[in-house]
C-alpha cells in the first residue's frame, strides 16, 4: 500500500505503509500514468514536474496505485522575468525579493537552472517557490549584507514584547537568515533544487565564539504556519540549517540536508516550541544535531509556557552527526507527545540524545516520547538520556550543575516523564549501549527497552557517552541506568560488552524479563 504525503500544484510525496526502516524490502519501480518515472529503493518517494489541477495515477509497482490530484494556482512566473541572472556571480537578490513581493497569493516562483547569488529574501505568505533541478540559491559570502534582526523589542502602543531574533533558547539579536518569514502562513518550498548557505567560503565558520551577533540561519520560521518544505537540498548553512520557531502544521518531506562533519553547529533541523511536525523520508548529515528538538531556556519556557508537541519523524536517514534525535537542552517549555519510527541511525556520536539540566524550569517537561523500529550501525552509544548537560551555558561548571547531592526540588527543576524504546537493533556500538543518568532529587520517572539488540564494533573506540561534567570513559559497556524511578527490561540482548550487561543504580522499581 501507499499514501500520500503531500500533493500540490507541481510535486507531490508518498510513502509506502509498512515496518521497514528508511529501506523498502526491494527495489520497485514507480509510474505515473503508466509511464516509467524512476525506480527507488525507499519507503518515500517524490514526483515534481506536475501540472497545477491535474488528475495523476501513480504506481509503485508490486506495492500499490493511488489516484491523486494537484491543487490549483492562480500564476505561475519565473524568477528571471524580474531580472535574476543565475550566473552565481551577479547579485540578484533585489530581483528575487520584487518577484517576491510581487507575486500573488496562491501564485508560485519558479527557480529554472541557474545559480542565485542572494543575500538573505523575506517570504511572505500563500506562495510556493520552486527550485528545478539545477537551481541553487547561493549564499552571499559578504557577513555585512545579513541585517541584524532584534531579539526581542516593546509594541510601541502596548509596551508588550515583540519577539523577533533567538539562538540557543533566548530572545536576542542575530543575522538574518537566508530564507526568512514571521508572522506568515501557507507557504511551500519544493523542487529537486538546492538552497546552499555557502559559509565554507565566508567567515560564518572562523572564530565562531568570537562572534558578537549569532549566526544567521539558512531557513528560519518565526511564528509561522502551515508550512512545506518538500525535495530540496539544503546545505552549507552559517549555523542551524531549518529553523522553525513557535510554529506550528510544519512538513519537511524527502529533503536532503548536508554539512562538513566538522561544521561549527550545523543542525540539520531545529523545531522549537513548534505544533504539529512531520518530518518524514529525510536525509541527513551535518556537523552537529541532525534534528534536535528544543522549546527555549528558562526565560522563554517561563514567559510562554510552549512545549514542542505532536511531532513525528519517520522513514529518515541521519548520518554523522552529534545526535541522530536530540531532545533539548534548550527545552524548558517541554516536549511531549513524540513519535519516532522506520528511521535508520549511520555512525553518529550518539543516537537518541535526550538532555536537560539543573536550571532549566519546572516547565521543562518532556513525556510520552517513542522510538520504534529503529535501526542503528557505527553509532558511539545509541540511548543516551542526559540530565547533567554542561554545554552552552555560562554556569555548567557551577556548583548547582555539578554537584551529585541531591538538592532541593524548585522552580528550576526539569523532569523526564516517560520513555519506550522498542523493536530497535543497534550494531558495532563503541562507547555504550545506554546510559541514562537522572537528578538524584528529581529521577527519570519511566523506561521501558523493549526488544532490543545491541552489538559491538571489534575495534570499538573508547569514548565518554555523554557531555557532562565529571565524566568517564567507557568502551563496549552495557545499558547503564542511575537515578531512574521505573525500568523495564524486556527482551534486550547486549552481545560482546566488556563487563555487565546491565548496570543499574538507584533505580525504584526493576523489571527484567
């Protein structure tokens, strides 16, 4: 069987319904009204080059046919009918942003081949921009053509705060980035083009924390909704690649996002305090997070109490990174309700990374979070749930962040509700299988491991499983659990560990089967 994901004026996305990771059990191939498009070989493919309003049958042979139709739009003009050059050298960026400004709603922008050298375009609401094939827009390498965007200022009738610019979880001043909307709705980025950041060829990536102003992003969604984003590259951003923040109805469908493992914070995409999110058939593999889920530092959790809610990710590919799904730290709004499933993990640092610290709010919750059917190879350790987080902050090496004595419960206190992880098979892991490390004063209330296997690599690298504070080295350990109140442990194997398969402390309720 198959579904669709997505269908709008000139591309659409499907998936095909099974249990399978990323892959598909064979290679198949799709058509289009009969006709011979392609073959693949995973469970989400895409079709562009459609025509507005048009009746499709699509078929993926030996899975399944699905009748579906465009939506309507009401023009459609190319980029170089208001003056864009595409020879990677002029700047069109005012071409870009009249098109733009011009076009109606419901209209789309057409990119054909070319290479846009722009600085940083404002979107506005109800337009689809479409980038062919050959299309790539082009990072202006010049730092001072990114404006400064403020943080946070005061309705000048009202006295209310007006959020505009953030980084890491606070409300303050940075570059704009290179694709920009706030305050819009229905906006739809697809194609098979590229959107490249170019920082490797600026000086986004020198000297990184000597930067006053934080780093432009290369997509940013500032109090947005319903958003697509659907067949792109992205790639080569100064720092976040996608960065939606406070929105909500949010789909990024068989994208591809690339950086140099070395890149200084490249996150491929970073939902914050976002509703409703669907990432689905993506690939990913960037210098930092591949996707890291965040809701704000304790100010921001405070102020507006947003966790990042109902997101799921299915059906991906992440490589190389940090974290292949990271939750936090920047979360003190919370994250709940979080589904993860049909995703294969390749050779990043760590495979779920959940972390939080001391400070980050009695509002920084996260709960009901699932992984299943989860596939992991080369990855360093593939759970790790981290209350003990020391980066980014100017008081991790306090003694309120160090300190192993259990401390009071107050209004700076995170919680981790309840985790499953399920039907998962993790291969050549190095450092640990699991390490879960609670707050002796507020424990990671539930865990359940479910159907899990873990194997070692038999060159396994010696590495610390976590980035905290008074850490230590581990090779091929075990699953390592402290301060959780409820674990269960039901048909997980750890083959080849140096040591204990299971290594548990302070733990309130065991469950082993």
């Amino acid at each position: 069987m198959i579904k669709a994901l997505y269908t709008g004026t000139v591309s659409a996305c499907f998936e095909l319904e099974n249990t399978l990771a990323y892959y598909s059990k064979e290679k198949y191939t799709v058509k289009l009204n009969g006709k011979e498009m392609f073959t693949a070989d995973t469970n989400v493919f895409s079709l562009f080059d459609l025509k507005p309003d048009t009746a499709y049958t699509v078929e993926a042979e030996g899975q399944g046919t699905l009748e579906f139709t465009t939506a309507k739009e009401t023009c459609a003009v190319s980029v170089k009918d208001f003056g864009a050059v595409g020879d990677g050298v002029t700047d069109d960026t005012l071409s870009i942003q009249t098109a733009v400004n011009c076009l109606p709603a419901g209209g789309r922008l057409y990119f054909p081949e070319g290479v846009y050298y722009t600085a940083p375009v404002n979107l506005k609401s109800h337009i689809t921009i479409e980038l062919s094939e050959k299309a790539v827009l082009l990072g202006n390498t010049d730092t001072a053509r990114y404006p400064l965007i403020p943080g946070e200022i005061a309705d000048i009738n009202t006295g209310e705060s007006v959020h505009f610019g953030t980084w890491e979880g606070n409300a303050v001043p940075m570059h704009q980035s290179l694709l920009f909307a706030e305050y819009a709705e229905d906006i739809r980025i697809v194609g098979r083009g590229t959107v490249d950041g170019n920082a490797q060829n600026s000086e986004w990536w020198v000297n990184v924390k000597e930067q006053k102003v934080p780093r432009p992003r290369l997509l940013f969604f500032n109090r947005c909704r319903d958003i697509t984003v659907h067949g792109i590259t992205a790639q080569n951003a100064a720092s976040w690649q996608l960065h939606p923040y406070f929105s909500e109805k949010l789909d990024f469908l068989d994208l591809a996002v690339n950086a140099p493992k070395d890149s200084p914070n490249t996150d491929a995409l970073d939902p914050e305090a976002c509703d409703i999110v669907n990432i689905i058939g993506c690939r990913f593999s960037v210098g930092d997070d591949c996707i890291a889920i965040k809701s704000g530092k304790i100010e921001i959790g405070r102020k507006f109490k947003r966790p990042a809610s109902r997101h799921t990710i299915r059906n991906c590919i992440m490589q190389f990174g940090h974290g292949a799904i990271t939750l936090g730290s920047e979360m003190a709004g919370g994250v709940k309700d979080l589904t993860v499933e049909r995703c294969v993990f390749f050779r990043t640092d760590r495979g779920i990374r959940i972390k939080t610290r001391r400070g980050r709010g009695k509002d920084a919750i996260i709960d009901g979070v699932v992984f299943e059917n989860v596939k992991m190879d080369g990855v360093l350790t593939p759970i790790v749930m981290n209350m003990w987080y020391n980066c980014c902050d100017p008081d991790r090496y306090s003694e309120y962040n160090t300190t192993r004595e259990k401390l009071p419960v107050d209004d700076r206190t995170p919680y981790l509700g309840k985790f499953t992880f399920r039907n998962m098979e993790c291969v050549n892991c190095h450092v640990a299988a699991c390490y879960c490390d609670g707050l002796p004063e507020m424990p990671i209330s539930e865990i359940t491991a479910e159907n899990l296997v873990f194997t070692y690599d038999p060159d396994a690298k010696e590495g610390f499983p976590a980035m905290r504070n008074n850490n230590v080295l581990m090779r091929k350990a075990g699953m390592y659990f402290d301060n959780v109140g409820k674990l269960t442990v039901r048909n997980v194997r750890v083959e080849g560990c140096d040591g204990d398969e299971l290594i548990v402390h302070n733990v309130g309720e065991l469950i082993r089967e």
